[in-house]
C-alpha cells in the first residue's frame, strides 16, 4: 500500500505543481513573422486579401488538401468566412472572418476554433512597401487561454511562429515564380 501512496502522491504533487506555475503564465500571447518579397506590395496585397489564396501558401491549409471548405460572402470584403473541417487532428475545424481590410495596407480576421479545441484568435496580415518592387510581409496572431490552459503559452509561440515562417517562405516563393 506504500507505494501505491508514494505513487499518488508524486502525482498529487507534479498536478499542484502545474496548476501552481500557471498562475504564474500570461493568458495571452503574441506571434509575429515576417518575410521580404521581391514584388510590388500592391500586388502583394492584393494576393493575400483573397482568403481562398491561403490554400497555396498557409501551412494549416496545405496540411490537409482534403478538408471540407465552406465559403460565405464575397472573398477579399469585410465579412467573408472559410470554414474548414478536417480530420486531421492538426487541422480540425474552425472558422476564419475577415473583420477589416486597410486596403493596400493590412487585413485582420477572427479565428474561431472549434476543434481539437475551442479557441478564438485575432489574426493579421500587413504589407509595408521597402521599394516600388519589394515588400515586407508581417503575420501575427494575438490569442487567450484561460486558466490553466495558460500554461500551453509556453509552448504555443514557439509552435506558432515556425508554422508562420513556413507559410510565408511559400508564399515568398509562389510570388516570386
């Protein structure tokens, strides 16, 4: 019986000990990347305000070719959804409205997950011209976990912003072909 009592109560002790280190994690977190594109940022924009054009450069997207895609509205506009479901685990279902468009300039859209979890998320893509043929791309992400799944904001930055980089690295290369 000793030891079943050691085992549980390490146990006990490892749950108390996360529980109390999440008090210390912030709810919300940040992630930005960013990438230099030999194109005129008009162009640019103009690429990446289209939310259909995400299936050929955001890794998310790509990760399942397969996924059931619903559309709502006009692409590019305030107001437009793509919903997507997808059994993939990495992909799940969810969400994403364009909320604001700052034309030329950036986008902004809401991310309502609904599985593996049930998240919201405030997203943006913004364009600033460094010469009349190239432009810096920069995407964010800015999100919240309640208490204790705080703690994964460990551990989500660093996740989120390799998925980031590898997005924009593909559309680097589609627009620059």
């Amino acid at each position: 019986m000793s030891i079943l009592t050691t085992v549980l109560g390490v146990i006990a002790g490892i749950v108390i000990l996360v529980l109390l280190a999440a008090l210390f994690v912030k709810k919300e977190y940040t992630v930005q990347s960013q990438v230099t594109i030999d194109k005129n940022s008009r162009v640019v924009f103009d690429y990446i305000k289209y939310i259909k054009n995400q299936a050929y450069y955001s890794k998310w997207v790509l990760m399942d070719p397969n996924a059931k895609m619903n559309y709502s509205g006009t692409d590019g506009t305030v107001g437009f959804t793509s919903a997507w479901d997808s059994e993939n685990k990495n992909v799940g279902k969810g969400v994403q409205e364009v909320k604001k468009i700052l034309d030329g300039e950036r986008i902004d859209c809401e991310i309502r997950f609904e599985r593996p979890f049930k998240n919201v998320a405030q997203t943006f893509m913004e364009v600033t011209p460094i010469s009349e043929s190239t432009t810096n791309v920069q995407w964010g992400m800015l999100g919240k976990n309640p208490y204790p799944f705080n703690l994964m904001n460990l551990f989500i930055p660093g996740m989120l912003e390799k998925d980031l980089d590898t997005s924009l690295g593909t559309l680097k290369n589609n627009l620059e072909k």
